[in-house]
C-alpha cells in the first residue's frame, strides 16, 4: 500500500533551519507543516513566521503553513497572508495540548466548543478560496469531544483531518488511544491522517496493520529523536546505515552551524541545542548520560568537546 509521510509541526523545533537539515540529510519526509503562526490580537506577522514560510527558505520542500487561533477574523487574516506567499492550503492546530494555548481557548482546548468551530469554518469558506485542513486531538477532557465536531467538520469540504491520538490534558503522556481514533474513522466522511507515537519501524508497522484505511502517517517528536526513521520507514528496515555516526554528526553540525548564526549570545546556543539534545539523546543506548553531558556543559567551548566526546564513546 502506497502512503505518505508528514513532519508533524513541533513548536520551537521543526523551523525550516531543521527541515532543510533533516530533508538534506535524510529524507523520507513527503510534506512538513510550518509550526503554527499565533496573532494574539495583533494582525501582525512576525518576522520569524514570516521567515520561516518564505518560498526561498523552503526551495525543496513541500510545507503546508498552519494558524493557531480562536478568531475569525484571525484566521481570515493568516489565510490572505500565506496565499499572497503561494500556498493554496492552511492548517488549523486544534491540537496544542499546552495549557498557556488552551486555557486562551485555543488549540486542544477549542475542541469542546463546536459552535466556534462552526463559526470560524464558515468565515473561512465564505471569504477566503484557502483549502482548509485540520490537525486535532480527541479532546481536551476527554476523547468523546471530537465526536461532536466531526458532524459539524463533514458540511464543510477539509481537506483532511490530521488527528494526535491523545487527549489535550494527557500533554505527551500516557499511551495513544487507538480505540478513540478508530471511533472518529467510523464517524466521518473526511480523510483522517494518523498522528501519535510512531517512534520506530516497528510501531509504525504495528499502525499499519490496525488502520489499514489509513494511508497518511505524521511523525512529530519521533522525527527529532530520530531524523532517520522515515527514510528507514521508506526503505523498509530496522537496520541503521552503516555511517549513522558521521550522518548523525552532519546533522548535529549544520544545525548547530545554522543556529550560532541565527541566535545571539552563547546562552540562547546552548539551550537550543540543549532543548535539541533532550530528543537527540533518546537514540543513544544510554540517553540519560549523553543528556548529563550536554547539560552539563555551560560554554561553547565545553559543549563542542562535549558532543565530541558523544560521537567517539556513546554507542548509538
């Protein structure tokens, strides 16, 4: 069965400095979603949204921009903006599970008012040509919330549906609930894209066989602790390339290359890359160590010794 790959947007992390990196280097990515762009108000576009869907930062990749917002008129504004730079398509995050989102009634925390939903997709079809797809929890509270949303998206023509198989609540935690997923296969017209815990050739695997209708997989934090994983997902195997290291090292270095650039001072470095490392650290046999490491080094000149000493010793 053919399917298709997708970078699920990671704030803070999946800017078009990683995906360059990442599609350079790896591949095996089809489509990446731009983190989302947040207005709080302001009809304003920041420099770094604006930078960050520039056509000329993203010349060999196919993104898809995404609005994260509780407003109308908000999203009516991001649409015109991101068809003036050539994308046709927008994505709307009802899916941010962090509280300082849904406690402004936004993201995850959106999904348990139907009306809003309503409101703001008829302004959207009525006024904007912008195709309209969606990434979404199961619910804030609880995952029957989607079930009242799903009759109110099927009057509207999305494009897909992107679903994170976790309530908003959960954050990171906790299992996928692959029972509720399957419930929302079963209540709607719309095609569904797969989101949650595909971290390994195996899981994804194990997804295949329980959703075989569903031919559109995201990978969000997977893809930061392992930048390989949809290229080995494409090619089949559990094997790592013989020169994972020195990949690996490219990686770390274009990135880390990229940011000393863009950032200002040693202290916004570092924690990057620490912020970097915390998902990196998580393909090493021992995670916990390599992250000591990394934490541990309080210069630049520390941490380049410090990933040096990893890409020698640490086995991977």
């Amino acid at each position: 069965m053919d399917y298709t790959l997708l970078s699920s947007p990671l704030q803070g992390f999946t800017d078009f400095r990683f995906r360059n990196a990442q599609n350079k280097i790896f591949g095996g990515i089809d489509t990446f979603y731009s983190p989302y762009i947040r207005l709080n108000g302001k009809m304003v576009i920041k420099p770094s949204y604006e930078r960050d869907l520039l056509p000329e930062n993203n010349l060999e990749l196919e993104v898809i921009p995404q609005v994260i917002t509780n407003d109308a008129d908000e999203f009516l504004f991001v649409a015109k903006y991101v068809r003036e730079l050539g994308y046709k398509e927008l994505n709307w995050n009802l899916g941010c599970p962090y509280p300082m989102v849904t406690k402004s009634g936004m993201g995850s925390g959106l999904i348990s008012n139907p009306d809003k939903i309503n409101t703001i997709l008829h302004r959207a079809h009525s006024e904007s040509d912008i195709l309209v797809s969606m990434k979404m929890r199961l619910g804030y509270e609880n995952s029957e919330e989607i079930l009242d949303v799903l009759p109110i998206l099927d009057t509207y023509p999305i494009k897909n549906i992107a679903i994170h198989a976790r309530i908003g609540k959960q954050l990171y935690k906790g299992g996928v609930n692959l029972d509720a997923f399957q419930l929302c296969v079963d209540n709607t017209k719309h095609k569904l894209y797969y989101n949650g815990d595909i971290t390994s050739v195996a899981k994804f695997r194990e997804m295949q066989e329980r959703f075989p209708s569903i031919d559109h997989w995201m990978i969000g934090r997977g893809l930061i602790s392992d930048p390989f994983l949809p290229s080995m997902i494409r090619n089949n195997t559990l094997e790592y390339p013989e020169n994972k290291i020195e990949l690996f090292c490219a990686f770390h270095d274009t990135l880390y290359a990229i940011y000393s650039e863009s950032l200002s001072g040693s202290t916004h470095i570092l924690l990057k890359m620490y912020h970097l490392w915390e998902y990196f650290s998580a393909t090493f046999s021992n995670p916990h160590k390599v992250l000591k490491k990394i934490k541990k080094a309080q210069s630049i000149r520390n941490y380049e010794a410090a990933v040096a000493e990893i890409f020698k010793n640490e086995k991977f």
